[in-house]
C-alpha cells in the first residue's frame, strides 16, 4: 500500500506514516500507538470499518497501473 493510501486510510498525514516507518522524527524515537497498529492489522485483514458489531470489508479497486 502507498504511503498516501495508508495515510488516507487511517485518517493521518502522509508525514506520520513516514515517521512510522523511519522509526524517528528529527532522530528521536517514534513509537506507533497501539491504535494505529491495530487500524493496520484490520486494514491487511480486509476490514475497512467497524461498528462495534460487524465489520465493513475493504473495498479495493483495481489500479490505473493494473
């Protein structure tokens, strides 16, 4: 996935997901908040939303590359 999709996804800025995957800001440490690494694992599980009760599949649709 792109960086700006995942930020999209998540509801965070393209710089934060870079930061994520640096492991530091300005070289000090960033630790991925518990949140953000779940929203992840949902998102490589397919799951694009949940209520509380089911979960909403992700839709992905084919790229212009494809």
């Amino acid at each position: 996935m792109k960086q700006k999709d995942a930020a999209e996804r998540l509801g965070l800025k393209k710089r934060m997901i870079q930061y994520y995957e640096k492991g530091n800001r300005d070289g000090r440490p960033v630790e991925i908040p518990k949140s953000i690494r779940l929203a992840c694992y949902a998102l490589s599980e397919g799951i694009s939303d949940f209520d509380g009760l089911s979960a909403t599949p992700l839709k992905i649709e084919p790229s212009e590359t494809d």
